[in-house]
C-alpha cells in the first residue's frame, strides 16, 4: 500500500509542470499543444480533488476502491463522449476527449505503479 495524500501530491505537481509546459508552447506559439497540455492538466487536478474528496469520506481501503471506480466511471463517460462526438464529425470535441483519455491512462498507470 501507499498514502494516498503522497499520490495526490504527484498528481498536484504533474498538473502544475504541464501548465507551465502549455504556458512555454503557447509562447512559441504551439497553441493546440498547449491547449493539450492545459487539458491534461485539468485532469490531474480533477483526479487529485476526487482523492483529497474520498480521502476525507472514507477508510483508506474504502478511498482507494472508491477512486479506482470514479477512474473507471471517467473513462468510460469519455470514451463514449469521444466516440459519439467522432461519430457526429465534431473532431475538436473528439480531440479534447481523447487527450483527456490519455491524461488517464497516465494517472492510472502511475496509480498502478504505486499500489
């Protein structure tokens, strides 16, 4: 097991380093990969919130199964928002769905790493 203040706190400052990275993009004018990178940052944020949430609610244990099932819960909402907004040709909102898809897989794999 792990604390999972010490989980939140790597998911605080991934969010922090990804902002200042879409601040540097967007001076260079990178304007999509900064948008992309503002997006993922957003989602860390929300993940380490969804901790600090259930931490407050729950037993370790309990906080742990409960964020394992919001992980879940988001990726299945943004996969069909994706794939609906792709099946509609709306490509900016399918865009958007998958970075935050991708922003995900990266909690998800470091959450694994840790347990």
């Amino acid at each position: 097991g792990f604390p999972m203040s010490a989980y939140s706190d790597y998911l605080r400052s991934s969010a922090a380093l990804l902002l200042r990275e879409a601040e540097t993009l967007k001076a260079d004018d990178r304007l999509d990969e900064a948008n992309h990178c503002r997006i993922r940052s957003n989602i860390f944020d929300v993940c380490a919130t969804v901790i600090s949430v259930f931490e407050k609610r729950y037993n370790a244990a309990q906080a742990k199964a409960a964020y394992a099932a919001k992980l879940a819960e988001f990726e299945t909402s943004w996969r069909a928002s994706m794939e609906q907004s792709a099946a509609h040709g709306d490509a900016e909102k399918a865009s958007v769905e998958a970075q935050k898809l991708a922003a995900l897989a990266d909690i998800k794999a470091h959450y694994a790493e840790m347990e």
